[in-house]
C-alpha cells in the first residue's frame, strides 16, 4: 500500500478510519448530552469548518482559536487564546462550553488550569474531550507508544511517519507540534475538572480517551 493509500485509509477521507471514530463520538456524546443541538456554544479550539461537517447544527456557536479566518454568523469565529477566551465576551454566557482535543495542546499544568477555569467559568455545562495518555497508539501520529518515547525520538518519528499531521512540515514547525503535545492521564483530568463526571471513549474494548462533562 502506498502512502497516499494508507493516509486515505486511516486519516484523509470521510470514510477513513479517524472518521468514522469521530461519527462515533458524536454517537457518544449526543447520547449523553441529548439537548447539546439546542443549545448556545462556546468551542475552545475548534474551527468553523468542524461544526458544518458536524451531524448537528446547533442554533449558535462561537469557535475561539489562535489559528482561524474571523467571520460573523451561526458559527461565529474569534482568534484568540482559548485559555484567555472570558476576557473576549465580558459579562456574555452561554449553555455550553465544548472543547475536542485542545487541551493536551496548550502547554502544561499553568495553561491546563487556565483553561479548565475558563471552561467552568463561562457556562453552566461543558463537555471537554482529550485522548487518553495510556491507550497504546498516539492519537495525533498514530503512532505506537509514541507518547512515552524521548523527544528526539518522537520529533524523528513526526517527521517521518506518514500517518501523522505532521508528516511533510518543515522541522523546526514539527519539533514545535510535538513539543507542544502533552496527553493526560485520568487522574489529571479529573484534577483539572473535579466538578464533572468522567465518561470514557473505548476502541477495541480500550480506554481510547475521555470526556468530562458537567
């Protein structure tokens, strides 16, 4: 198989499998948050472009990231710092705070409690996903193990491996992505968010990551 197959197959096409993994989630989360379409959104981190592909079109929500186009409308899009994203709105509140996979990019325990402050602070609900540390493949790279292994050896293998995001970016920007990826672990996440109850994603019968919901 060559590598532009094995990308389609695991990570760039609707129907590879990261995909269908998301399709999934939604399945996961929508069962246990069933009024989430109805409701106000505040995403740290996400992009406007993963809500209209979303199988929900909730009535309003407003995407906070450092790397997004602003524009006005149902997803409205905001650049700035998520960890930072209540000093944006002043005293404006919403249903529901949502975070998918940007915790563990933020940078260490400082920027995770700010985050998770942010979180609690700007709506009576969230629902923030992470990939779980110990779950035997990198979630990013796809990767086995790569998680645990010493940085050299991870940059080495981001530049390389060519089912990781990665895989073709120059090397100072990939040394920054691995850098600047750091997966929790339950008692972590639990720590960051002791207001909710922790609810686990499987694959392959295996904790695969977590959702903390309040």
């Amino acid at each position: 198989m060559d590598v532009a197959a094995a990308r389609n197959l695991f990570v760039n096409s609707d129907r590879s499998l990261a995909a269908r993994i998301r399709l999934k989630r939604w399945d996961m989360m929508l069962a246990l948050m069933p009024d989430l379409p109805k409701m106000k959104i505040l995403d740290l981190g996400g992009t406007r472009e993963w809500w209209l592909r979303a199988p929900i079109q909730p009535p309003h929500v407003t995407v906070v990231n450092l790397d997004i186009d602003e524009q006005q409308g149902r997803i409205t899009a905001i650049r700035g710092d998520a960890c930072k994203a209540d000093q944006l709105f002043g005293d404006e509140r919403f249903d529901l705070v949502f975070s998918n996979s940007l915790i563990e990019h933020v940078g260490g325990h400082h920027s995770f409690s700010q985050l998770a402050e942010v979180t609690r602070k700007m709506a009576p609900r969230y629902l923030v996903q992470t990939p779980y540390r110990y779950f035997p493949i990198e979630p990013h790279w796809l990767f086995p193990g790569m998680q645990f292994m010493p940085m050299a050896l991870r940059v080495k293998t981001a530049e390389w491996w060519p089912l990781g995001h990665t895989w073709g970016w120059p090397q100072e920007q990939t040394f920054g992505e691995v850098l600047s990826t750091q997966l929790l672990t339950a008692t972590e996440m639990k720590r960051y968010f002791p207001d909710a109850k922790i609810h686990w994603e499987r694959f392959m019968g295996l904790p695969k990551s977590m959702i903390a919901i309040r």
